[in-house]
C-alpha cells in the first residue's frame, strides 16, 4: 500500500500525533511543532516542559 503525505499546519500536526500514540510524550510532541523547534533554538526548552505538563491549576 503507499503510503500518502500530507503538509499539516502545527495544530493538525500535534492533534496527529497524540492521536498516533504519543500523548504520553506531550514534550516530544511540542519540540516537533516549528513554534516549539524554535523554543529550543532559542534555548527556551523550560517552556515546553512547562506546557506540556498535565493539571497544572493557576494559583491566585
């Protein structure tokens, strides 16, 4: 079977790979994205972690 490419923006890319398995990789999944590659090009990856964590609740 052949296999089909498709160019995805960032959202449809991430929402993709969740799907495909990788929700337990949320950080790995952020770094593929080219907001998140640029994070890390900037040395930013703290960031990633930090969004990629799962019920985080906003203290006031």
């Amino acid at each position: 079977m052949a296999e089909t490419s498709y160019d995805l923006t960032d959202s449809a890319f991430a929402a993709l790979t969740f799907y495909e398995g990788l929700k337990d990789q949320p950080t790995q999944v952020l770094q593929k994205s080219s907001v998140g590659r640029m994070l890390s090009k900037h040395q930013l990856d703290h960031v990633l972690e930090f969004v990629a964590q799962k019920s985080i609740r906003s203290r006031a």
